[in-house]
C-alpha cells in the first residue's frame, strides 16, 4: 500500500496559564501537524512544534521542509515499510529535527493504524496509562508555592520546578515550593541552560545542604558547554540530566564520552522523531544512564506519540508529559486525555486522533 498524499495543519491554541522558563514565555502552543495519507483514505499524524529558542523551529520553516524536501521522498512508496521510510526522511535534509520528528511519527502513527493497533503496540509496549510530571512556570516563591498546592491538589506527585531565570533567588524559590508540599512530593529543577557552572555549584549545593531532596537538576549550563556540565557534576550529588545538549545520537555519545551527565531526556521534535529517539534510549541504558521521555510545548499528537514511546520504554524517571496539559483546549478531537497526573492513551488505532482543526492546510502528492 503505497503513500498517497502528505499534508500539514498550521494549528493555534491558547495556554490556560503562562509559560514561563528561563529561554522564553509563552502563552500559546504555535505548532504544524503532518497528516500522511495511504492509498485506502487511512492518515496517520505527527507534530512540528515552534520552539525559536530550543530547536530553532518555526512553523513556517517546518511546513517548508516538509512540503518541498520530505513529502516528495516519501509519496508514492509503500507505507508499510516503516523505517526504510524514516530513514530516508532523516537522509533528505540537514538538522530540521522538527520537520523530520513529525513525519517519522505520521509514518509511524499510520503504521499503526493500518494493523489496528494502538502506536504503543507497535513500539513493543501495551500499557495505556502512564504518569507525568507537571511544569510550574518560573516566578517568585510565593507564586510557584501557590502553584505547587494547586498541582498537589490535583494530583501531580512529581513537580517541575522552572529555574535559572535568577540565580541569586533560586534555592529561595525551592525552599518554598519543599515548604509548601511538604516531603512526599517529587521535586525536580529545570535551569534551561540559565546559570553558569559556578552559579549551578553554588544553588545545588544550597539545595543540597538545605536538604530540600531535589531529584535531579536538567540542563543547568549552556548547552554547548558540555565541559562545564561535566564540572558541574563532579561537585555536586544531585543527578545531573542532559536536555538541550542531546539532540541526535552523536550529541549522546559526547555526553556520555566526557561524563557531563548522568541522565538524558529524549525528545521527538528535538532528535528528528521515533527512530532516532528508541536509539537513544537505548544506547543510554547500555551505557548505565538514567532517561525519560520529554515534550515540547505541542498538542495532543506530539505529546501522545512521547507517552506511547515512554510507556513501551519503562523509563527509568517519571517522564514530562504534560505539555497537552496546559492548553485550554485542544486544537485536535480523539488523542489522550489526563487523569491527574496519568496520561492516559486511547485503546483505538494509532495516536487514535479522529480530526484536526484545520487553520492553513497544504498538499503535496
């Protein structure tokens, strides 16, 4: 069965609350779905999220590359050869990991819904249910303790706390959120590349002498300065994990050669989709590293193909599926939905996304 068309959904949708990191706030999920079409009417989609200060990618870009580069390599051949498929969607163009994520999923997600499987299913796994984190945006403390309760109260264990927007006031803000949860609750710290090695040394060693039992600390350096991570990491206990310093595997194997971090979190539209991601994962257990699965700011598409990826995976960290979560309503009807702090996947074909909101579509084939 052959691929017949590719095209793509220039999707808009408001956030119920601002997101704040120490890279960029937003108040909106700007994003571009991939719909790949079979010869028998079947579509399997894939996302495309903008992220200008983590990947570089822009909606236009992405529908660029995908209706002028990727969709001519794929239309027309057969859709059931999935990873022969992926990889010439990776071969057809430098960086783009966005673009290429998007279709490697549809591919994936059509795959799937052409066997009558849940995407889950066809990456090895069968649970349904899996359990996330939840982001709170980067504030003052008494705005993130606020936020802290109201994530407690509904149902969120494991909180990520944004930081690296002021050093100076960081550990501050962790004392607050600790005091404002109390002990049960997972805390885990997101610098986004905001400190420098020495301002890390100095708030993790706070947190830790404070004994404020912080998780792990994500991408505390600029993402270039592997050597810094790595010195970062040798003069603290808490785990250090990789974000914005891993996209492809060859970024992986430079973190893992120089030792600058102790876990990696692996993202679709980051590493260029399904293939490059269960790489990942791998050569990261093999060589005894902790994972979990991320997300972008995206909708249901993106963030249900990381959940199918992460509940066939078993991570070895509550993975950071939340970012469908913050929308305050959905630009695609079927998908996931959430019960608390479980992503809960549907039991249909696919991602099991029936219809997407249709802003801008174009075609190619």
């Amino acid at each position: 069965m052959t691929i017949a068309a590719v095209r793509t959904h220039r999707l808009s949708a408001p956030l119920h609350t601002p997101f704040v990191t120490a890279l960029r706030r937003t108040t909106t999920v700007e994003t571009l779905v991939v719909e790949v079409t079979d010869a028998d009417g079947r579509s399997g989609y894939g996302e495309a999220p903008q992220v200008w200060q983590v990947t570089g990618a822009s909606v236009a870009g992405a529908e660029a590359c995908v209706r002028h580069v990727l969709a001519p390599a794929v239309v027309g051949r057969d859709a059931d050869d999935v990873l022969a498929r992926c990889a010439e969607v990776e071969a057809a163009v430098a960086g783009n990991e966005a673009a290429r994520g998007a279709l490697d999923v549809a591919l994936h997600d059509l795959a799937a819904r052409r066997l009558g499987v849940p995407l889950v299913r066809l990456l090895g796994g069968t649970a349904l249910r899996i359990r996330t984190d939840v982001t709170l945006a980067a504030g003052d403390g008494a705005e993130l303790a606020m936020a802290a309760r109201q994530r407690r109260s509904e149902g969120f264990d494991v909180l990520k706390l944004k930081v690296g927007t002021d050093p100076a006031g960081d550990l501050e803000r962790v004392r607050a959120v600790r005091a404002a949860v109390g002990p049960q609750v997972r805390i885990r710290l997101d610098a986004n590349q905001g400190w420098t090695p020495r301002e890390a040394v100095r708030v993790i060693r706070g947190v830790e002498d404070a004994g404020l039992d912080v998780e792990f600390v994500e991408q505390p350096v600029a993402r270039w300065d592997l050597d810094g991570m790595a010195w970062v990491g040798d003069r603290v206990s808490v785990p250090i994990l990789a974000d914005e310093a891993v996209f492809g595997v060859r970024d992986l194997v430079e973190v893992i050669r120089r030792r600058a971090a102790d876990m990696v979190n692996v993202k679709l539209a980051k590493c260029g989709g399904l293939r490059t991601a269960r790489t990942l994962l791998e050569l990261a257990g093999a060589h005894g590293m902790g994972a979990l699965v991320g997300s972008m700011m995206e909708s249901q598409v993106g963030v249900g193909a990381a959940a199918s990826l992460a509940a066939a995976y078993r991570t070895s960290a509550v993975s950071d599926l939340d970012a469908a979560w913050w929308l305050a309503w959905s630009p695609v009807r079927g998908g996931l939905r959430y019960e608390g702090a479980t992503v809960v996947l549907p039991d249909a074909p696919g991602l099991g996304i029936t219809s997407v909101a249709e802003t801008k579509v174009q075609h190619q084939g």
